[in-house]
C-alpha cells in the first residue's frame, strides 16, 4: 500500500512521556515522510537555481569625495587670503548640505540628460532581454526629452525589406537614419553603430519618461557621511551594469561640481556688474569736474596760490576727504539699500561693498544663498510651491533685517558726517578771507577730491571681487573615482540556495502545521486524548480486505491480533458482566463491523456469543453475513406468542455466534426498546449466552442507544479515523458525566498504517511478530507491494 502524507502518525512505545515528547513526534513524522521532505527540497533547490538563472545581478558602485567644511577644517583653499575672499563671495557650506544637494532630483536629471539615461539597449532572449552597455544600432530622441510621455519598448529587427521595430503591441517599419514619430515618445532617429557588429544576437531599446528615470536613479543613489570626524562623503550607486554605473555616478559628480562653481561664480558676477556700472558714471563725473578745473584755471589766469591758502587748502582737504569718503559710503548704501528694496525680483546682493560690517556680510551670504536655492527650485517647481514660498519668507525675512541694518549704518556714517561738517565749516570761514578767485578753485578741488575718493573706492572693490572670482574652486574634489565592485551584491548566490532549500524543506512542515490546524476531524489517536479522557478499549487498523470478517481461526494479521487484544481488555472491563452495547456519534463509523469480529473472536474461546442487530432504523450486519432477512427482534416484541428460540439463529460463520436480527422495520422503534418484552428478552439472553453484543444506532443521532444502555454491562463508543469529528467527542464525555450511558469506553476504528507501523494509543496493539502471515503482510505494506485497490469495509 502506497504512503500517504499524513502528520498523525504517533510515536513508538515508550516516547511519549518527558520532555523531549514534542520533539520526538517531529522527528517521527519527518521519518514518516521523509520522501516528501526530498521532493520539496529539490522543488526548493529548483527554483533557486531558476530564480539565479533568469534574475540580472545588481553591482554596487562606490566614489568618494572629500568636501570643504568649514566646522571640520577640511577647506580645499589652502591659500588664507583666498579662503577669506571666498568666504565673501559666499562660499562657505558644510558636509550634510552638500549630501542633500547630491540627493536632489535637479542634480540627477542634469545627469540624465547629459548621458541620455533615458534611453536603454537590450539584447533579447527566450525568457527575459539582458541590458547591454551598446548595440548595434543607436536611438536618438529628436525631440525635448521631457516630451517622453510613456514607455516604449522595441525589438529592433533586421530583414529583406528593411528594419522593423516589433513589440507584443506594435510593429513599425522605419528607414535607418530617418527620423519618424514614435507615439509617446516624439521624433526618434535610428541609426547604425558602427563601432559594433551586428551579429545573429537580437537587440532592441527601451525610451522611459526622464521623471521615472530619475527616480528610479535616486532611490539607487546612497550618499551618506560615514565618519562624522572627517569631511568626507561616500557615495553608492546600484546598477545592473558596472561600466555603465560608473560613467552614470562620474557625470553626477561633474554635474555637482559645475554647479557649485556655477553658484559661486553668479554672485561675483553680479558684484562685478554693479561696481562697472558705478565706475562708468564716477568716472564720467570725475572727467566732467576735472574739465571745469582747467576751464577755470584759464579764465582766472591762476597760476599759484599764496602760502596761507594753501596751508588753508590743505587743512580743508583733509576734512573734505573724510566728508568724501563718507559720501562715497552713503551713497554706496543708498545703492544697495535701493536694490533690497526691489521686489519684482530678487536677485543676488553684491556683499563686498560694505566689508566692515559684519553683521551685514552674514546676512547678505545667507540671503544669496537662498535666492540662489529658490532658483534651482524654481527649475522644477512653481512659485506656489510650498518649498518655494518657505524660502520666499526667508529671503523676505533676511531683506527686512538687510534694510534695517543698513538704516542704523547710515545714520552712523551721517552722525560721523555731520561731526566732520561741523569742523570743515571753521575752514571754511578762515576761506572767506580768501580772495574769490581762489575760492572758487578751491571748491572746484573739493568736488574733484570726492568723485576721486569713490573713483578710488570702486576700483579697489572691483580688484578685490576680481581676485576672489578667480580663487573659486569647487568645495569638494573626488579621492577614490567611481568604481563597480567585481561581485554582485545581488543577487546572493549562497544565500539563494540556502533560501531555497529551506523554504523547500519548511513547506511540507507548513503544510502539515495548516492541516492540522484547519482539520476538523479524528485523526489520530493523540486527538482522542487531547478531547477526552476516557478510556480506550483498543485500536481496529484500516481493513483492506473484501469481507467483513477479518478475524478467523488461524488468523495471524494485524488486525486479528487487535480484536484478540480487545478481547482480553474486555476481560478486566465488564467486571463480571457479559453484555456489551455498541454505539458512536453517527453513520458509517463501523458499529457492526467491530462487533461482528469481536463477537467471533469471543466465539473462538469456545463461548457461546449473541450478536443483537439492534439497529431497528438501517441494520447491518445481516448484510453483511450474507443472510436472508426473518423474524427478528421487532416480531417478537409485538407478537408474544414467540419465544426467544424463534428469533435467534446461527450467524453462519461459527457454531459458538449466533443472531438476532432486527425483524421488520418498526415505525416506533424507540416505543419497541422499552417495552416490557424487551425486557423478558435480555432477562433470558444473559442467562442463556456467555456474551451478548448489541448493535445499535448512533447516540448522536436517535437516543435507541440511551433507552438500551440499562440493559448493558459495558457501552464500547467507536470513533473512526478520518471520519468522526472531534466536536463529537464531546458527546461521549457529556454522556458519562450525565450518567446516561456507563460505564463507556472507546474503540478507535479505521486506522491506517503509516510508514509501516500501526497507530498506538499507548500499547502494542499491532506488534509483529517477525514471521508468518503478519510479517509479510507488515512488509508488503511498508515497500507498496500491495498492487490491489483497497476498500473500506470496516464501517457501519
């Protein structure tokens, strides 16, 4: 008989008592079907390997770049001079800025653009197509990129008539080198690589939307500080071609450098424009005053002025070059208080102007850097973007506090003023005393004093911005370029297989766990006892026989030796009694076929047995015997001119068995069992027979069982593997406990061989001998040489 996959099997005598009783169960059933366990480990192994077979490998591709940070030390400017310049250009960043702005998406799309990333080759396959680095056959996108709506894949086929592109959707004819629109997508332009060949391999290409591109990029991207002592991040790109990852990770970080420089360099440029435009007008004003000197000079006829104007000249020179330079100050911060309080557009403040003071270097370097912020933003968001209107109220906030810091400025430099006007106006009454003449020259001089002190003033800003433009460099530089791993990181070969096998090797426990959790019937004798704890009589084995009586003089089975077993139980169970009364919870769960056979096997000690077919609503075991029907317990019950010798009749298989059959099919079979007849018949039965076996109907379904248990010595409930629920088990318990039927004992039925051994509830039952009919019959089943389909005929 083949094995079936059950998880019921119980443990050998003696393993069920310590601690270890759990763990030896496992063990058993794995033993028991242990060829289930190599099915589903190779199944396991199987798809890992076809899991590595048809899965592309990812590698991990690894850069370093050391950035400036001014709280670490790590400036690249290691001239002292140029830092502080660049310093005012507004250069200053940190390490955990610049990790944000290498996760941003505007970065990336840079990048995307410049490699054309949204674009893809393949080489198809059976299974699955294979990313390529190149083809033989190169894809232009004529149009915007942005104008990529959705995915287009192609295989790109080449035949007699031309070049198709052929997808599970479209087919597409098209000429090499000519540009056709490809919906979705726009213009596109196929043309021949000739830097490869093309062989018998089959290629194509895929065009993605940039947006996914990008996304898809950044959640492969990692930048992270590793070490927060040095200035140093370490970036990990994941990609599924190493060459390809690495020319994807070295463009990023040219992208980011440009873009660094590019941000430092806008705000000297926009410093340097404002100090031109001043030094065009000063310088036109300077010109315009120095002609009318010289035209002055000629109408006068002055040629020298005397010793005491010019030491008066001297003094009021001194104080008009402070009064100049003040004025150069004032207007310097009118100008730059003017373009704050432009706000049709912001744009960068040039800071140099005004380097002595402090607070306003700081808050003009943290203003551009915002306005420099909102623009990048700006390349991909609106302005109502929540991001962008938070950096609006900053860049607000940071002006307000520009104005105001100005306004306390200028009326320091107008207080400063004011104190040097007072004292020029000394001079300037000692003046009166000179003649008109030089005067006027000396008012001409003063004028010329102050467009030379801004003229002088601006030229040295714009130096100072030129030189700090040039020491721009970019705040980071690359000390380990982009390079793949050899290895790739997934996926895990080992660890696959090892998945595999596991999961293989778990399933058929999962499965049995689940079966055993979802079943809702007896299946084995360790149910019994985890629902009941009444005692169980013996064990009946799986018949595979054609008839019911299995046990026969001479018999050696297994199932023989178990009704030999009952029947010596039997022995300590009546006490003295000898009538048996056979019920269970419903149909089909073999009444009749246990107390045919432990009938017989109480036959053969030579004991005069009465078998009852006491089931007056669907009788068996006349069936079963083969008999024809007659009278039976029914007629003599309403008919009392019968005796008990006209109802009983040999039974056919043995001379020491004999049977009462049910009779006629009564309307009223529970009015029958009590009447005072069926009383007289058990009266002389008992005293006539050595044993009397009743068959009855279910106590579950009738209460005929009930009404005869009063009659009875022992009440034997059968319980049959597989078929019996174990919610039903419950009944026998709430019988006994109600002292409607006792004593009880149960018979579980119907069980079935597993791996070669019999089911035990705690004993022997079915122990073999190691010759003879058992042995054989034991050895047929565990090597499945039993070719014969069985039957179940061991039921009600």
């Amino acid at each position: 008989m083949q094995k079936e996959f059950n998880w019921e099997d119980e443990l050998e005598p003696g393993t069920q008592q310590g601690g270890n009783k759990t763990l030896l169960r496992l063990i058993s059933r794995i033993r028991a079907n242990w060829y289930w366990f190599l099915l589903c480990g190779i199944l396991g192994f199987s798809g890992a390997y076809i899991y590595l077979r048809y899965t592309l490998p990812n590698y991990k591709i690894h850069a370093k770049l050391l950035v400036s940070d001014d709280k670490k030390g790590g400036s690249l400017l290691q001239n002292a001079a140029l830092s502080e310049l660049s310093g005012l250009m507004g250069a200053k960043s940190s390490v955990d800025n610049e990790v944000e702005v290498l996760k941003t998406a505007d970065l990336m799309r840079e990048m995307v653009l410049a490699e054309k990333a949204y674009i893809s080759y393949f080489k198809a396959g059976t299974v699955h197509s294979v990313p390529v680095m190149e083809a033989p056959y190169l894809v232009t996108v004529e149009t915007a990129p942005d104008s990529i709506l959705k995915t287009n894949a192609f295989d790109i086929v080449a035949d007699k008539s031309g070049v198709s592109l052929q997808n599970a959707d479209t087919t597409l004819h098209i000429i090499l080198g000519k540009t056709f629109f490809l919906p979705g997508t726009g213009m596109v332009k196929v043309s021949r690589n000739q830097a490869k060949q093309y062989g018998l391999e089959r290629y194509g290409f895929s065009v993605l939307p940039v947006r996914k591109v990008v996304e898809g990029l950044r959640g492969a991207l990692t930048a992270e500080v590793t070490n927060k002592q040095v200035s140093t991040i370490d970036l990990t790109l994941q990609h599924n071609l190493p060459r390809k990852g690495e020319q994807f990770l070295r463009t990023l970080i040219n992208k980011y450098v440009e873009r660094n420089l590019t941000d430092k360099n806008e705000i000297a440029d926009s410093t340097l424009a404002f100090i031109n435009a001043r030094l065009e007008k000063v310088t036109g004003e300077l010109a315009e005053v120095e002609d009318r000197i010289s035209g002055y000079k000629k109408e006068t006829k002055l040629a020298d002025i005397s010793q005491q104007s010019r030491i008066l000249l001297e003094g009021a020179a001194a104080f008009t070059r402070d009064l100049a330079q003040a004025d150069g100050q004032l207007a310097s911060l009118d100008v730059v208080s003017d373009y704050l309080k432009d706000k049709n557009r912001p744009r960068v403040v040039p800071s140099a102007l005004l380097p002595q003071d402090a607070t306003f270097s700081g808050l003009s370097a943290r203003y551009n850097d915002l306005i420099l912020q909102r623009e990048r933003m700006l390349l991909s968001n609106t302005d109502n973007n929540p991001l962008v209107k938070n950096i609006d109220g900053q860049i607000a906030g940071l002006r307000q506090d520009m104005i105001n810091n100005l306004a306390n400025t200028r009326n320091q430099l107008e207080q400063a003023r004011r104190s040097q006007q007072q004292l020029a106006s000394r001079f300037n009454g000692q003046l009166n005393e000179v003649p008109v003449i030089e005067r006027g020259y000396i008012d001409l001089a003063r004028l010329q004093q102050i467009k030379q002190a801004q003229y002088v003033f601006l030229q040295e800003k714009w130096e100072e911005t030129a030189i700090g433009r040039t020491a721009n460099v970019a705040n980071s530089k690359v000390i380990d370029v982009p390079k793949a791993e050899e290895l790739p990181f997934a996926p895990r070969k080992k660890m696959i297989y090892a998945l595999g096998l596991i999961f293989g090797l778990a399933l058929p426990l999962v499965i049995g766990y689940f079966r055993d959790l979802l079943n809702v019937k007896v299946r084995g004798a360790e149910d019994v006892r985890m629902i009941t704890t009444l005692p169980v009589l013996g064990v009946v084995a799986h018949s595979e026989k054609e008839h019911s009586v299995v046990v026969t003089p001479g018999s050696r089975s297994a199932i023989a030796e178990q009704f030999r077993a009952m029947r010596t139980n039997l022995e300590f169970s009546l006490n003295g009694g000898n009538t048996i009364l056979f019920t269970s919870s419903m149909s089909s769960e073999g009444k009749s076929f246990v107390a045919l056979n432990l009938a017989l096997s109480l036959a053969l000690l030579d004991k005069k047995v009465l078998l009852m077919e006491l089931d007056l609503r669907k009788p068996g075991i006349t069936t079963k015997l083969g008999l024809t029907r007659g009278k039976g317990f029914s007629h003599y019950v309403v008919r009392p001119e019968l005796t008990v010798s006209d109802i009983v009749m040999p039974s056919g298989i043995h001379e020491n068995l004999f049977l009462i059959q049910a009779g006629a099919l009564p309307p009223n079979p529970a009015e029958l069992l009590v009447n005072t007849r069926t009383a007289q018949l058990f009266k002389q039965v008992k005293q006539q027979f050595d044993y009397v076996l009743m068959d009855t109907p279910p106590v579950g379904m009738v209460t005929d069982a009930q009404l005869l248990s009063r009659y009875s010595d022992l009440c034997l409930y059968l319980v049959r593997q597989g078929h019996t629920y174990k919610e039903q088990l419950r009944l026998p318990n709430d019988l006994v406990a109600q002292e409607k039927i006792r004593p009880l004992q149960l018979i579980i039925n119907d069980v079935r061989v597993r791996g070669g051994v019999y089911s035990r509830y705690g004993y022997g039952y079915g122990y073999g001998y190691g010759y003879g009919n058992y042995a054989e019959e034991t050895e047929g089943r565990r090597r499945g040489w039993r070719l014969r389909k069985p039957e179940k005929i061991n039921t009600g």
